[in-house]
C-alpha cells in the first residue's frame, strides 16, 4: 500500500484485498486505484474507491470465478449499508472492474472485461469503466496497491479515442437522459441511479450531482483534454456556464457535504438540471 492513498481508503482497500484474497486465493495478481484518487479529487466518506483488478490467467477459465467474484462484491454490503444509512447513498465503498492479466495490455476499447461491480450493482458480463477516460486516469495518476506498478502493466490508453468516446458515450447516455427528465423519469438511467431518478418527490441532490457534473466533466475533457473531478467540474460549470450557476450551486453542495442551497427550489431541480445538461452537451457536441 502506497502513501499516496488516504487512509480511509487505503483501510478499505487493504480490507477489501483481503478478502479477496480468502475469496479467490493468488487471484487478483494486480490492482490499481483510478477514479477520485487519481484525479486527486478525493473526499474522505464520501468519495468512491474506484479499482481496476488484474485476474490470473489460471483463475479465468474457472467455472467458479464469477460466483467468487459474486461474494467479493457482497462483501461491500456492510460498507454500502453504513454508506446509506449516513447519507451517502452508494459511495465511499470499492466499485471494481476485473479484466484478465492477458488482457491487459490490449487497446482499451478492445478489452473484454470479466466482470465488475458498482454500489449495489454486481455485472457478471462486462463492465463500463473499462473506456478510454477510466484508463487516462490510470496512467496519468492511477495508484499501484497490490502486484506489479502500474507502468509496468503496459497499458494501452488510446488516447486517440478519447473525445471520439466521450462524443458517442454524450449522444448515446446523456442526451437521452436530459431527454426523458423534460418528459418523465428515466427508463434506463444507470443502474446505480435508478430509484433515485425514479423517485415520486423529484430529483434528489445526488442526482443533480451526476447529471450536471457528469457533462461539465465531458465537457471540459473535449476542450482540454484534462478530465478533472467534480469539484472542478462544478467550478468549471460556473465559469463557462454561468446561467446554469443556482443548479450547479446544489450540486457543488452535494459533492462538498455541505447544506444544501434553500434556492432554487426542489421542485425547479428537474428543469434547471435538464436545461444545463442540454447546454453542455450542445456546446460540447458543437
């Protein structure tokens, strides 16, 4: 384990690890942290702890292995119980996307992850963070905690991919969800999101959150080609959309733990997130 961690999240992942190596002895043979770490945008308790773990090649043909990889994720469920019953819905537990150790120096979008696990969400046939942004972050400040450094893993970020990806994953996630928030509440929203989106009382502050600071993200990627944090995220909202700034004031709330802003009101959240999620991406897509 590395300095670099903090140590709520180095605690977490040691138990983690751990575990998993009860669950699946000598399985995991590499692991690297991404997410809010890499981008050093981490928040103790409430940030999630985002690892890509590399799978032995003798463990990949096992018929056990997703069963295996079943009760790792089970695991977490006292961590995602402790998360919600504070108010942290799904996060500040160990979401983890598992690829095999031939696999890893393939080009990203070539991978064929083996499984993963988000929140509550267990994925037995792939997994999303396996993309081009995840694996910018995994070069650029990704944290080696068990097996061979990072560098070492020989990775293929296709950095030439990366806006094209953002672009498609904008048209194809995002627009329609700005979409069905005018209209109604989601059908498909992520997985992880969809009692919350779904909620009779509207839209929650951690909805806001996802739904303003996931395009401002994008955004600010497409022109720079830097992916930055939520914080920054929000920062960079106020700045380049400033019409949208009473939102992104609420979802900036959200991310810092702090009160939430009495204005605007709940029942404006739907519209004025909708609105500002329409002008990223317009402006992104551009």
């Amino acid at each position: 384990m590395t300095a670099k961690l903090p140590v709520d999240a180095a605690q977490a992942i040691r138990s983690y690890l751990r575990i998993a190596d009860r669950i699946l002895p000598g399985g995991i043979i590499a692991c690297g942290v991404t997410g809010s770490i890499a981008l050093g945008a981490y928040r103790p308790g409430r940030s999630d702890i985002d690892l890509v773990a590399v799978i032995a090649e003798d463990w990949r043909t096992r018929p056990d292995l997703i069963r295996r990889l079943r009760l790792l994720h089970l695991s977490q469920v006292p961590r995602l119980t402790v998360g919600a019953v504070r108010g942290r819905g799904v996060s500040a537990c160990c979401n983890t996307v598992f690829i095999a150790e031939s696999e890893v120096s393939r080009p990203v979008t070539e991978i064929r992850p083996i499984a993963s696990h988000t929140g509550e969400i267990f994925d037995p046939d792939g997994a999303f963070d396996v993309n081009p942004v995840i694996w910018k972050e995994l070069v650029d400040g990704g944290v080696s905690v068990q097996g061979r450094t990072i560098d070492a893993w020989e990775v293929d970020a296709q950095p030439d991919q990366l806006r094209p990806w953002i672009r498609t994953n904008l048209r194809e996630y995002w627009i329609p969800l700005a979409t069905q928030l005018h209209e109604r509440p989601p059908q498909d929203p992520k997985a992880v999101l969809r009692r919350l989106l779904t909620s009779p009382r509207g839209l929650t502050a951690s909805t806001v959150e996802w739904c303003v600071l996931g395009p401002a993200r994008m955004h600010h990627t497409l022109s720079t080609g830097k992916i930055i944090g939520k914080d920054e995220a929000g920062r960079h909202v106020l700045n380049a959309f400033p019409q949208h700034a009473p939102i992104t004031e609420v979802a900036l709330a959200k991310v810092r733990g702090a009160r939430i802003p009495s204005a605007p009101s709940r029942a404006q959240w739907r519209a004025l997130t909708a609105s500002a999620m329409e002008d990223m991406i317009t402006a992104s897509l551009g």
